[in-house]
C-alpha cells in the first residue's frame, strides 16, 4: 500500500555549485525508509515559487543562492553534511612540479593570490584572457554556461593551456579526464614548499529551505548540527568583513573530534596546540572532552609574499564568541600590517634601536 505521506524536495539542473549530486545521494539513501520525490524545475526562483505555492516541501540550494534571491517567508530548516570545500588544480602535475612559467586559468582573486605564494612564476589567466589569447570569442559565446568547463578541459588536452583552479563540485560534475590536485587547508609535510589554502567561505554547503513552521524533527534524520554550527559562523564572519575584503579573505570553520586535533599536533610537532589542549595534571588527558571548533581566517597581499593569519580552536558552546575574538585579532592584525610605522624618539627597552625608526607597511592588500 502506498505512503500518503510524502516528502517532494525541488531542486534545479547543475549549477556547478554540489548541490545538485549531493541532494540525489541523499534522496538515494534516507529515500529507502521513507517516501522522498525529487523534483526538478528550471531554475532557482521557479523552484522558491513552487515551494511558497505549497506544491513543493523542501529546497536544496547553496549558501549563495539563499543570499542571491528573495527568500522572504522562508526559512533554513537544517544542513546537509558539508561537502569538501576545497578548490582543486586540474592539470598533468601536481602544483609543485608545473613547468616554469605554466599557464593556469583562475578567476578567483584569493586563489591567485594563494597560487602566487607557492608558485610566483605562474602565469595566471583570467576566463576571459585566455579566450583571447586563443581567439575563440565568437566559439566561446555560442556556448552555455555548462559547457565552458568541458571546453576549457578540452583547451588543456590540446596544450593550450597547462591547468585551471574551479571548486571541486565543478571538478566533479563534469567527470573530467584530467586529474584533480587538492589545494588543501593542512599544510602537505611532504612537500617542503606546499602552503595551506584556506578557501573562500561558505562553499560546500548545502541549505534545505522551508517555508517558516515546516516542523523540522521530519527530517531531523537527513541534517548535520555540526554543517549547520559551521554555517552559522562562516555567515556571520563574512558580513562581519569590510565589503573590499571579502572577495581576498579565506575562511574555514569546522568541529572535528578533539583527537584529531591531537593527532595533527603531534604530527607537526605543534607544541602550543598540543599545551592548549592538553592538561599536564592528567598525563596528557584533556582538558575538557568532546569535540572542538577550529576557525581558520587568511588574506595575501597581490603578489602572495606577505600573508596576515589568524587561527582559534574553541568548545563549540564558545563559538560565536571564539568567532568574535578571532575577528577582533584578525583585523588588529591587518590594521598594524597595512599601517606604516612611524618614527619614535622614545627608547623601548628590550627593543633594538631600528624599531624607533620609520618604517613602510608591512603589506598592501592593492595593487
């Protein structure tokens, strides 16, 4: 006998963001104890209409989209688990061991300046410069937009180009031939010169959006309190930042189990991890079990030389105020970096003569 109660999600065609393949696996698995319908509509305002209509009971869309269109009425019922949020180099090599001078397409004005730090001989390319270069403009405007990543693959294949930086779920939703290099947040200790990069925030996420009252224990079996936690902080931190700053500013919030931490301490012989964790009363028992919170905040100057960084790992119930004060020194930190440093008559003891005298800033987040 068929169910009469039934769940429909709406959802739209790939839109290079994850959300997509990530909501079909998740109707694939919870759809076997329960009667769940995927629907796909057109495009994004088509399926917030649907749902305002009431012929619709859930929306999966990105964290950008919830920000991007009118969500007046509704509401972020929960996460699903947070896909990885990482970006990847699709090229032959590994980033380390690209020919001198590659070139390598990425948009993304971090990235760049990510890619620049580790590599500085690379040639970065823009969408938009490397059409040019290949004179392709009349090809490329005949194409859809989710035809332009195969296109570019089929650029590299042909030597035209050395590799590209896209989102992973970009990497993914095309099955591309080429092979996928994460440009991961721990530094790799395989690789003596390999820095970690902290991606832009608020990628992977994925938002089941209701209308407000929807009772949300129906799908309490599909979220991810801890996706959920990470959203949240990510969220409030960037509209915390300065507008001009957010398209340069890497951010990353995750709970992970405490051993974990302690495991990556004692790896990297992280000496002031392994004290704030660790009580030397109980034989290197913890301080307090359960799960932490790290939250990781980056930004470069254009050429990748001079990186300002601030890190915190916190009890989650301490959050948002472990977020607060991560900001604070975050932008203490960027205030006295892009300060110039005046001369001073006054002598400081225990400081070197040359401190007293004037001195250029330490970086500049322009051109």
């Amino acid at each position: 006998m068929e169910n009469s109660e039934y769940l429909v999600i709406l959802t739209t065609p790939s839109r290079n963001d994850g959300v997509r393949l990530q909501i079909e696996r998740t109707v694939g698995t919870h759809g076997k104890h329960r009667d769940l319908r995927l629907k796909q509509l057109p495009h994004m305002e088509t399926a917030i209409q649907t749902l305002r209509d009431g012929t619709g009971d859930i929306v999966a869309m990105s964290a950008f989209d919830w920000v991007k269109h009118d969500v007046e009425g509704l509401a972020i019922a929960g996460l699903l688990p947070r896909k990885e949020p990482t970006w990847v180099l699709v090229a032959d090599d590994k980033p380390e061991y690209l020919e001198q001078g590659a070139r390598v397409l990425c948009e993304h004005e971090l990235l760049r300046r990510q890619m620049r730090r580790m590599r500085p001989d690379l040639i970065l390319e823009t969408t938009e410069e490397v059409v040019s270069r290949l004179g392709a403009k009349a090809e490329v405007k005949e194409l859809d937009e989710e035809d332009i990543w195969p296109w570019m693959e089929e650029q590299r294949l042909q030597g035209h180009l050395d590799g590209f930086i896209v989102p992973r779920a970009i990497h993914a939703g095309h099955r591309m031939k080429g092979r996928r290099h994460t440009l991961g947040l721990q530094r790799d200790q395989t690789e003596s010169n390999r820095e970690r990069f902290i991606p832009p925030p608020l990628h992977g996420f994925t938002l089941l959006v209701t209308r407000q009252g929807f009772p949300k224990s129906n799908i309490s079996d599909m979220l991810d309190p801890s996706a959920e936690l990470a959203y949240r902080l990510e969220t409030a931190l960037l509209e915390s930042l300065d507008p001009a700053l957010r398209p340069i500013v890497g951010a990353y919030v995750e709970q992970r189990k405490i051993s974990t931490f302690l495991k990556k301490a004692s790896e990297e012989g992280d000496e002031a991890l392994l004290t704030s964790l660790v009580d030397p009363n109980k034989k290197r028992g913890v301080f307090k079990s359960g799960p932490r919170v790290e939250m990781l905040i980056e930004t470069l100057n254009p050429s990748g030389t001079v990186t300002a960084a601030c890190e915190r790992i916190v009890q989650p119930e301490n959050s948002h105020l472990g977020m607060v004060n991560l900001l604070k020194e975050f932008m203490e930190l960027l205030s006295v970096m892009t300060t110039d440093h005046e001369g001073t008559k006054r002598n400081i003891p225990g400081m070197p003569r040359s401190f007293m005298d004037p001195s250029p800033r330490l970086m500049d987040l322009d051109d």
